[in-house]
C-alpha cells in the first residue's frame, strides 16, 4: 500500500472512531463524510449502526419481544446519540441498493450478509466498542477469549439478556387442568373455573402448536406461543435439570440437559444474549457468561471454550406437534400453567408472529447474517437433525418429504436407523431391526416390520418386539440452513 492509500486508511479510521462518540453531530458529520470518500470498507460499519439506530429509535416497532414494547425500553436505547443521521442515504450512496421500506435496515443486513464484502483493519475491535457503549448488555458478553466465532458475521437480534427474560422454574399442572378443547373453553369447564378459584386457566386448544418432551417417564407439553418471547426455559423436572431453548426464526427447540459431566455439580443456567450467529440465537449460561451455539450445544467463547473445547451438552427428544394429538397420546401429560409470574400479556402470540410475518410468508427471505448457498434443500425446508460423536457432523431428515406410511431408512454415524412419524404426526428416529422395514398401521398402534417378519411396535422411546427393544435416538427440529451453517458436514437422510 502506497502512502497515499495510508493516509486514506487512516482518515477512514478517524471517520469511523467518532462514530462511537456520544455525539449525534458528530456522527452525521463524519458519515457525510464517508459517504464521500466512497470506500466500500466502511459498508460494514454503516450496516451495523442503521440496525442499532433503526431499532433504537422504533422500538414500538421492532422491539423484541413486543409484549415489552409499551414498557420504557433500557436507558441505553433511550439517549439521544444513538442516532446515525444519515447513515441510510450512505448506504445507498457507496452500495448499489436503495431500500427505502419500513424494513429497510432488515433489507440491508441481509443484503450485506451475501456481499461478502472486507472491512477496515481493526473492524471486530471497533465492532466490540459500539455495543460495549451502545448495547453494553451484548457488548459485555461478546468481549470474550476465547472465541471461535467471526464477531464481523454476529448480528443483533432486536433484544438482550437485560428484558429478554428466560422462562425459570414455571409451574407444570395436569394437561386437562389446562386444556380448552378443540373450539376454548366449554361451559363445563367456565363453570368449574367458576367455583375453583384457584384452577389453572383452561387455555391450551387442541390446534395450539406444543413442544412435548418426557423426562424420568413423565411426559411434559410446553405451548409454542408462550414460549415465544421468553426464547427459553430452565427447569428442574424429576430432579433433572433442563434448558427447553427455542431459536423463533429458525424454529429450533432443542432440550438440554444442563449437567456438564458426569455429576451435578456443574448445573449452568441459561439464557438468550440477544445475537444471531448464522441466523441461529447465541445463549450464554449465567454462571460463567461462557457463549453458546444454540443449535449445536456447543460453548463458542469464554471460559468453557477455553478448558473444555469438545464439551457438547446432551439433550432430550423434543416432539413438535399439536396440542390434541400430543394429550391424545399422553393423556397423564403435565402443561405448563400459563400463570408465569412474569406478567406477560402471552395471548399477543397466540397465532401472531408479528413483523416476522415477512421471513416466514416469503420465500427468498433469509437471515441477516446467512451467506445463501445452493445445496441440497430450501433454505428455509423444516427438517429433523441427528449428530452422532461428532458434534461437527449431523444428518437431517426432510420433514415434508416423510409421509404418513413412508419409513426412511439411512445410516447415521456409522449406525443404521429408520425415521417415520410417530403417533403424534412427529419425526421419531430410533436403531433399524432388520431391513427393509414395512411401516404397519393397524387397532394396535404404529408398528414397524422388519425382514425376518418381526413386528416392533412404535413407542415414545424404543421400538419394541417382545423382550427386545431398539431405542429412539434424540434430534432437533429446525430449518435447513441453520444445520448447514453450523455443522461442517450436513448428511440428508431420505
């Protein structure tokens, strides 16, 4: 670089430094400036700060989650400096787009996400000091070592661990203590309520999308829409402690175990940091603020990375179902008391997703922070993840592609299994008998036949013929990129 290129460089870097001074002057003099200049490196810097200040200053907007929305937001959110004049206009001016929607810093990042495009030298250094000043919630969390995260890819995802609240220690009641029916609540049931009090309300319809597990033989049904603006539960059921983690632009519920090792001694608690890495959330645990890949279970920064480098966090089976089939086949099933003690107005989600509405109902819209690939699915396809030993590795089964008679048979980490759906209309991946298997639906149930004529009969947990049993290997729902993105090998079993 000659030194006309390094007296450039420098009044770049000059230029982009008093973009994190508290002084909203400052900054629309300096972006004018860039602007000017017409030097690509600074698009980095300019996307980071429309996203910060088109939510900062439209939280009633897009603040997350909307049940919040009508308290103050955090002080932070709330100065006037964070303010970027101007820094749309820039953009236009050193990029080819010109988004002008009410969603434009959305447009922007996700066009940024594709451009693959170098920033200033010192970029992840002065990314650290924006949201350590602006967003010091995420900021705090974000200036870890180590770190096997590119921090350029980590995007802000609307919310912090300041008022995105994990959902801790909720009570579970009898599921037909709870339970609405098909159309709300009968007559019966309001005149029940009416002489108890104290009953639970009767809130869970048979249509309500659930996430139904079963810890130590009791089954459990946690409704997705209650779900949503918490992102995240801890509790401890049947002794053992669990972490029910939802990735809402990814659809991703995964339950964790939250032992580390062998013993109890090493519980973690949990929660949302209010980032995306590849479209997927970034958790941290409460009592180290080590980082955590959502989708992978795997710590990502901090002090875990740093004495345990290949610790993965063992999980449950997870059903994605809906209400009436789930009690259908768990009828002693627990729910969850819609009573959380935190307040929330949950019924706002009840069939609403809000400005996501876009990312679901149209195709060609993918996360911020999401390089598109041509592979082998949709990005957005629904699919069902295995891993194996190897936490780097996962096979997906397409969930649409599964009919209700079809039975797939593939091999997974060396191991050769089936996938079918369940009883509950759900993907169940279990240790194949003997192939091929014949799936068989008859006034016993769900039952698989194998090559040698044996019947195994379709259960939660293990596929059963006699004394014999093969058991059910848990996995994760999710969409096709978040596997693809974070995993280095992505098997499609079909």
């Amino acid at each position: 670089m000659n030194h006309t290129d390094d007296t450039t460089t420098d009044g770049l870097h000059s230029l982009t430094d008093r973009l994190l001074d508290r002084d909203v002057d400052a900054h629309a003099a300096a972006i004018e400036e860039l602007a000017e200049k017409g030097d690509e490196r600074v698009v980095p810097h300019l996307v980071e700060l429309l996203v910060i200040d088109s939510i900062a200053n439209d939280w009633g907007e897009f603040g997350f989650p909307a049940v919040l929305r009508n308290h103050d937001p955090p002080r932070y959110l709330e100065l006037p400096e964070v303010r970027w004049p101007g820094v749309r206009d820039a953009l236009a001016t050193l990029a080819d787009p010109d988004f002008d929607s009410a969603h434009a810093w959305v447009e922007w990042e996700s066009w940024y996400s594709q451009q693959g495009i170098e920033p200033l030298a010192g970029f992840e250094e002065w990314k650290l000091g924006l949201y350590r000043s602006y967003l010091p919630p995420v900021g705090g969390l974000l200036d870890c070592e180590p770190r096997e995260f590119d921090l350029q890819g980590i995007r802000w995802g609307n919310c912090d661990r300041s008022f995105l609240a994990a959902l801790n220690a909720p009570s579970f009641v009898p599921g037909d203590a709870v339970d609405a029916g098909e159309d709300g609540v009968s007559a019966e049931a309001d005149k029940s309520a009416a002489i108890d009090s104290a009953a639970p309300e009767r809130y869970l319809q048979d249509d309500h999308v659930v996430f139904g597990f079963e810890i130590e033989g009791t089954a459990y049904a946690v409704p997705r829409w209650i779900l949503f603006p918490h992102e995240l539960l801890n509790a401890e059921l049947d002794g053992v402690p669990v972490s029910l983690t939802y990735c809402t632009l990814c659809n991703a519920p995964i339950l964790y175990d939250r032992r580390l090792g062998d013993g109890d001694s090493d519980v973690r608690t949990f929660g949302s940091t209010g980032m995306l890495a590849s479209g997927n959330k970034v958790m941290y645990d409460e009592e180290t603020e080590t980082l955590w890949d959502q989708h992978a279970g795997t710590p990502i920064g901090g002090p875990t990375l740093a004495e345990s480098p290949e610790l993965f966090l063992d999980q449950f089976a997870v059903t994605q179902t809906e209400w009436g089939d789930w009690k259908a086949e768990y009828p002693a099933t627990l729910a969850l008391d819609i009573d959380t003690g935190y307040g929330y107005d949950y019924s706002h989600y009840d069939g609403n997703i809000d400005f996501f509405e876009h990312y679901w109902n149209r195709e060609e819209i993918v996360q911020p922070g999401v390089r598109r690939a041509e592979g082998k699915l949709p990005e957005k396809a629904s699919v069902y993840g295995i891993t194996g030993s190897d936490p780097e590795a996962v096979w997906v089964v397409p969930v649409d592609d599964l009919g209700e008679e079809e039975v797939f048979v593939g091999e997974i980490d060396g191991r050769e299994v089936i996938a079918l759906l369940d009883a509950t209309g759900d993907v169940a991946v279990y240790e194949s008998p003997s192939t091929p298997v014949e799936r068989v639906d008859d006034t016993e149930g769900i039952a698989v036949v194998g090559d040698d004529g044996t019947r195994w009969r379709v259960t939660r947990n293990e596929l059963r013929a006699d004394s014999d049993a093969r058991e059910r290997i848990p996995g994760r729902h999710g969409l096709w990129f978040a596997f693809r993105t974070h995993y280095e090998t992505a098997h499609v079993l079909a």
